[in-house]
C-alpha cells in the first residue's frame, strides 16, 4: 500500500517535473524570439539610421553644388558687365576717334 502510494506520488512529481520542463522549454522559445525580434528591430533601426545620414549628406552636397552654381553664375553676371564696360568704353573711343 505504502509502496503504491509511492508510487503514485513519484509518478506525479515525474509528470509535475515533465510538465515545469516543457513550460520551461515553452518560455525559452519565446524569448529566443522575442530577442530575434529585437535584434530585426535595431537592424532596422540602423538601416533608417544610415539612410537618414545619407539622405543629409545629398543635401549638404546639393547645397555645397548650389553655391558653387550661383558662385558661377555671379562671376559670369560680373564678366558680363565687365565686358559691357569695355564695349562701351571702345564705342567712346571709336566716337573720339570719329570726331577728330
């Protein structure tokens, strides 16, 4: 009778222990998971991160290619008067010159 009880009881501490074990198990998946996730999620936080920088670095070298075209476009605009200046000043001459 003892023995049986025994029995018993070791048969449902071997079932209980089975049971705590499979749990266990259970809750190491989840949290391989949920760390899989969690790195998915960083990996991807890092990839917006890099793109983010990259999109600025366009924008500061659109803006440094902006300036360099309007640095280019007043030198011409500059040029460009100079070069009427000079004109205007031959067509004083050729006038002088005309008079004489």
């Amino acid at each position: 009778e003892k023995a049986k009880e025994n029995e018993a009881a070791a048969k449902a501490a071997s079932e209980d222990a089975g049971a705590q074990e499979n749990t266990a198990i259970e809750l190491e998946t989840e949290a391989k998971s949920s760390e899989e996730v969690a790195k998915e999620s960083e990996a991807t936080a890092i990839s917006e991160e890099n793109q983010a920088k990259s999109a600025e670095e366009q924008a500061v070298e659109s803006e440094e290619a902006a300036a360099k075209g309007e640095a280019a476009a007043l030198a011409a605009e500059e040029q460009a008067r100079s070069d009427e200046q000079a004109s205007l000043e031959k067509a004083e001459v050729a006038k002088a010159d005309e008079a004489k």
